[in-house]
C-alpha cells in the first residue's frame, strides 16, 4: 500500500475516528478570530437551508436559497436537506456514516420540496433510514442513510492528505473573478458569466489551489483541489449538522471534474445522477476543509468522479462518489476569458 497512514493507537491521537472522538477539530477561536465570524452571523445553511419545517411525523418541507445557473436545484441541498430529514429520525447517540442516493428527476426552484422519511431498520448498532424527496408528487431523489452509534476499533488507516498551498495564501472566487474582469480582452459573454458568479449567492466560501484548471481555463489531468468551508458560524457541538453540510457541499465542483482534460468542448448538459457518501472522522464545516476531487473515468455521456474532503490537520474526514451525465458540443471560440 502507498501513500497511506496507519494508526495503531485507539486514543485521539494523530489519525482521529469518528467513531471514537467525538468532539471537533478544536480550531473554534483561531478560525472565527481569521474568518471575523461572530455567533450573530449564523451560517445561511443552518438557519435556512437546513432548518427544514416539519409538517407531520417523518415530514418536512425545505426551502431553496442558492440555485445553479441551470435553473435546477443543487443536488447538495437536496442531499442535505435529505440527510437533515433522515437525521431527526435517529437517537442522538447515532452518528451519519454513509448516504447513497439517486437523482431522479431535476428539481424545481419554483416550489419546496417535501421530505418523506421511512425509518427502515433499528439495530444495534446501525439505523437505516430511506428519505423520499418529493415535488409535483412525485420524488426527485431517493436516498438511503446509515447511521451508527460510537464505536471503538483497533483498524485505522487513511491515505495521506495531498500537499497544496494552505487557504491563508490562495486568493478567493471574488478575488480571483475581479481579477479576470480587469483583463481589457475580456469578451463581453465571459464578463457576464463572470459578474453573474459574483452575484450570486453561493452559501460556500472556496478557495481553488489551481484557479485556471477550477475555471477549465486550461485542460488538465481530471483532478482539482479546493479549500471550501459553510459561510457563516455554525460552531461546535452537532456532528450531525456538520454532515448535512458537508453533503451540501459535497456536490459542489465535483462533477466538473470529469470535463478537465476536454478544452475542445463545453457543457452542453451535465447533471449528477447518483451520490454516495461516507463520513469517516469528526470535522467542522465551518472551518476550511480542502475537498480533493478526481474522476477515474469517463464515457458513455456519463463521469464517474470520486472527492476525497480533509480537515486541515490531515484528517480524512468524509469520501464521495458520484456518477452524472456529461453532455457536451464543440468549443467554437477560441477564448474563453
Ligand atoms: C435528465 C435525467 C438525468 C434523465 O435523463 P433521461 O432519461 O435522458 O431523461 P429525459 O427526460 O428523457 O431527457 C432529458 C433531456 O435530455 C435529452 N436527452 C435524453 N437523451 C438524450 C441523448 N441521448 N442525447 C441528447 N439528448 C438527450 C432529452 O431530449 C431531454 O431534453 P429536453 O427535452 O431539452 O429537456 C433525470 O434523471 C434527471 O434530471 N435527474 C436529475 C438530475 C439532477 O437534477 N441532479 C442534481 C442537479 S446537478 C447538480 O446539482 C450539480 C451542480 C454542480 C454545481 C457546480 O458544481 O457548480
């Protein structure tokens, strides 16, 4: 095995187990002092996104904040707000260690989506829930949790963190973006394009360790590395809501990753079709995570890609793999920005 870490020890240690340290990163002060957050600016995603109305037992309604361009809803709001439904099912002693879920039909910003939780199994130490997400009654995604109580275990291993430039000296999206709109050849299209990222209101702040292979300025291998972490406070204390917004953010510039290597041509329809996620060690969503994302393969107008999200000390804390159709059409123009 290369490029992977064994843990011997069961104490928190070095290579940390969900499963047997319950608390955070405990970067609490330092994070907020760097960021300028207060408990007053709570994070969108907790107070809104997340927070899901409950309109019966086992069901929720959620609304919608950030919508991509294409006029679908995000698959990482639909996933997240599944899990958050899923969630409040569970003892507080169960811990989310792994969704999988199928995209279905795209999901329309116009009206909310309603969350129909089946509480399929009770075990000892696994509880399954099946969460339907329904619009126009009909569902638009189904997914499956597993959640887990605390458990101790002498096996620990991960890979080993990638090595790229720490947040503090990456530049932001809207640096980055101000800096492409002062280039005086920029086309009139990419100006839009660019000012309509600005505009919108993107519930994540990123950093991209390489911004011209994140914008597909230039082609590349199919892997790209980000920092990412929630806008806003959430704090310490409620794993299950650091998952829900780490599945939020899962779905973020994953998919993306699979057109990497194709400069010859461009989106005509991507979607995701599935996600799966495992969630591997405690962390905190609110704090900068570099998420990892490559794609082994490609073909038949689908991608497969796979995302790999790190806590800063090097933890391993959750792993994603998703499919999703991938439908382009020849570049005609030469430049892009
Ligand atoms: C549409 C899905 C994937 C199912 O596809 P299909 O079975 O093909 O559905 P249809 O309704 O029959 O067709 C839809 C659309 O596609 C055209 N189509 C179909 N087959 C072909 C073909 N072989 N070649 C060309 N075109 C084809 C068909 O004509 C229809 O076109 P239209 O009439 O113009 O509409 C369905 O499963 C689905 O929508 N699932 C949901 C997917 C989804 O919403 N995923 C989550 C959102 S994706 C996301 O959030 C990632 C965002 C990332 C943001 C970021 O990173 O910045």
């Amino acid at each position: 095995m290369t490029n992977i870490k064994v843990e011997e020890k069961t104490s928190k240690s070095g290579c940390i187990s969900a499963l047997e340290a319950p608390t955070m990163s405990g970067n609490d002060g330092a994070d907020k002092a760097e960021s300028g957050f207060t408990q007053d600016l709570k994070s969108v995603l907790v107070t809104s996104v997340l927070n899901l109305e409950e309109l019966d037992i086992d069901l929720y309604r959620g609304r919608h904040h950030w919508v991509p361009r294409t006029q679908r809803l995000f698959g990482g709001q639909i996933i997240g707000q599944a899990l958050v439904a899923a969630a409040k099912s569970v003892g507080e002693n169960l811990y989310a260690h792994s969704l999988h879920c199928y995209f279905v039909r795209a999901g329309d910003p116009k009206v909310p989506v309603l969350y129909q939780v089946d509480r399929t199994r009770d075990g000892r130490s696994f509880t399954v829930r099946s969460v339907k997400a329904i619009q126009h009654g009909q569902p638009i995604l189904i997914c499956q949790a597993s959640f887990q109580v605390l458990q101790p275990s002498p096996l620990q291993h991960q890979f080993s963190m990638p090595v790229v430039p720490q947040p503090e000296e990456l530049p932001t999206v809207e640096e980055i973006i101000h800096q492409y709109l002062s280039k005086p050849d920029l086309t009139e299209s990419a100006k839009v394009g660019l000012n309509k990222i600005l505009a919108s209101e993107v519930p994540i702040e990123i950093k991209p360790v390489n911004p011209a292979l994140f914008y597909r300025i230039s082609p590349g291998e199919p892997r790209r590395y980000f920092w990412g972490r929630a806008r806003g406070y959430i704090g310490e204390g409620n794993m299950k809501l650091h998952c829900c917004v780490a599945a939020y953010v899962s779905d973020f510039a994953l998919l993306g990753t699979a057109l990497l290597p194709y400069s010859k041509y461009k989106a005509r329809f991507t979607a995701s079709l599935d996600h799966a996620m495992w969630f591997h060690s405690t962390f905190r969503s609110d704090e900068w995570m570099l998420y990892e994302c490559e794609s082994p393969w490609a073909g038949s107008s689908r991608g497969l890609v796979q995302g790999r999200l790190w806590r800063r000390d090097g933890v391993l804390a959750a792993s994603c793999a998703q499919e999703g159709v991938l439908r382009v059409k020849p570049v005609t123009q030469t430049s892009k920005l």
